[in-house]
C-alpha cells in the first residue's frame, strides 16, 4: 500500500515537472531573444552616437543607424548612408540580418503614437500578414548627437513620424510565450513578459 502511494506521488510529480519544463524552455528562448532583439537597439544606438565609419576610408562618421522590421522571421542592422529619410535603402545600406530560428518568430511591430492607440503589422505561425494595418515596415534609427530614436514606417509614403515608442513582439514556437521589446522616443530600451 506504501508504495503504490509513493509510485503515484513520484508519478504526478513527474508528470507535472515535464509538463512545465517544455513552457519552461519556451519562456528561456522567448526571453533570451528579446534580449538578443534589445543589444541589437542598443547596438544600433551606439554605433549611432559614437564617431564610427561604416567602411575603412570613408571618411564621413555621421550615419544613422537603425533596424529595419517588415517580417516576422528576420529584421536587418543597417546604416543609412544617405541620412536624408533614415529609412533602411536595401542592400547598399544592409550591414547583417538577423534570423529567428527554432520556430520563435516576431508576432508583430507597432508604433505606438501619443493618442496610444497602436499601429501595427500582425503575423500568423506562417510569417503570413495577418493584419496589415496601417504600417508595412518599421525603422528605428539613432544619429548623432543625440541618443533619441527616430521612428519611420511605411505610413504617410514612409516620412517620419512622431511616436512616443514602437513596439517588437516576440512569440515562442508554440505560441505560449511572448515578451515585448519597447523603444521609446528618448533612447530608452524595455523588455517586459506579455
């Protein structure tokens, strides 16, 4: 009798501690790539701020940089070379992409004007718009000499617009997990479990 107690114990025990350990593990990946996604931001706004040239002898050290969203499996660090639009050019200005692997993959970007009410671009499992929105893309650049962020999207035939932050949301492979990585107008980095 003491055993079969002892057997159904260590069994629910075991039981509920697998069960917990795979959303466990999703809750360490989502969290380690917002952080991933975070460095990345401040990586950008580094290099923004600091006297950097994005190529041996080019002689000019006031580029913005910035990444650039516009799926959800990947975003791309990139410089803008002309500084007029702060907006990502393509591949002249392409400097790394960053993958999504393992199934996470980014849920979706916002902006998020002073009204509060968000502007976003949603993706299914797939990678697969679900709701375009209002934005098609969005880039976050840093230029010297300041560290404020500096928001374009695809709204308004890509000009600059004023939000108070933007928002990248990632989502674990089962879709259990989720953290937000928050950049605010000022240069502010945030990541915080949905």
């Amino acid at each position: 009798m003491e055993l079969m107690v002892v057997i159904a114990l260590f069994t629910i025990i075991t039981g509920a501690a697998l069960m917990n350990h795979a959303r466990f593990g999703e809750g360490i990946l989502a969290t380690n790539l917002a952080y991933d996604v975070a460095l990345s931001f401040r990586e950008a706004q580094s290099y923004g701020i600091a006297v950097r040239e994005p190529s041996s002898g080019a002689g000019t050290f006031s580029f913005s940089y910035g990444l650039h969203f516009s799926g959800g499996d990947s975003f791309v660090f990139f410089n803008d070379r002309d500084n007029a639009d702060r907006l990502y050019g393509g591949t002249s200005e392409f400097l790394k992409v960053y993958r999504f692997e393992r199934g996470s993959r980014i849920e979706s970007f916002c902006g998020v004007p002073a009204s509060g009410a968000l502007e976003c671009r949603r993706f299914d499992a797939e990678g697969k718009v679900v709701v375009g929105g209002a934005i098609s893309h969005l880039d976050i650049t840093f230029k010297r000499p300041v560290p404020d962020a500096t928001f374009v999207t695809g709204l308004n035939n890509a000009n600059i617009v004023r939000y108070q932050s933007a928002r990248i949301t990632i989502v674990s492979p089962r879709g259990r997990e989720r953290r937000t990585v928050e950049v605010f107008e000022t240069g502010q980095i945030s990541i915080r479990n949905n």
